[in-house]
C-alpha cells in the first residue's frame, strides 16, 4: 500500500487538488443561486405595508364605531333616567324590532 501511495503520490494529490476545486466551484455557484432568491423575498414589505394599511385603516373604524355605541348607551341610560317610560319603549323596541 505504501508503494502505491509513492508511485501515485502526484496523482492523488492532483485529484484531490481538483476536487477541492470543483466542490469549491459548486459552492460559490450555490451561494449566487441563493443570493439572488433572496431579493424576491425584499418585495415582501410592500404587501406587508398595504396589509398594515388596511389594517390601521380597519382599527380606525372600529374605534370610531365603539364610540358611537358608547354614546348611545349613554343616551339611553340617560333617558332612563329623565322619562323612564319612554326608555323603556325605546329599549324594548331596540331589543324586539331591530334583528
């Protein structure tokens, strides 16, 4: 084994010079690959910000909806308070005829 090591040595060390090369080539060839995928993910944000958008824009309405039922629980209990009565109606009337 050892004499074929000898006679070969030039060979074996060419090869392994070679493959080192090509694995190396490979590699590089696999990074630039990668690299260049990894610009279609930069495009990601813009949709992220139009979603970010829609949702603001959908918080807004909510508050301003939560607002306008506060201010009419306000009202009726006000009511309520003022013509009992007629607080009542309403209420039922809310509670009955508006599904």
């Amino acid at each position: 084994m050892k004499e074929f090591i000898q006679k070969y040595q030039k060979a074996i060390v060419g090869t392994g010079a070679v493959s080192v090369l090509l694995i190396c080539y490979f590699q590089q060839k696999e990074l630039s690959k990668l690299r260049s995928e990894q610009v279609k993910v930069y495009n990601v944000p813009a949709a992220a910000d139009s979603l970010q958008k829609i949702v603001d824009s959908l918080e807004t309405e909510l508050f301003m909806a939560k607002t306008m039922n506060g201010r009419y629980e306000l009202a009726l209990e006000h009511l309520h308070e003022v013509n009992q009565p007629a607080g009542l109606v309403f209420q039922r009337y809310m509670e009955t005829e508006t599904e």
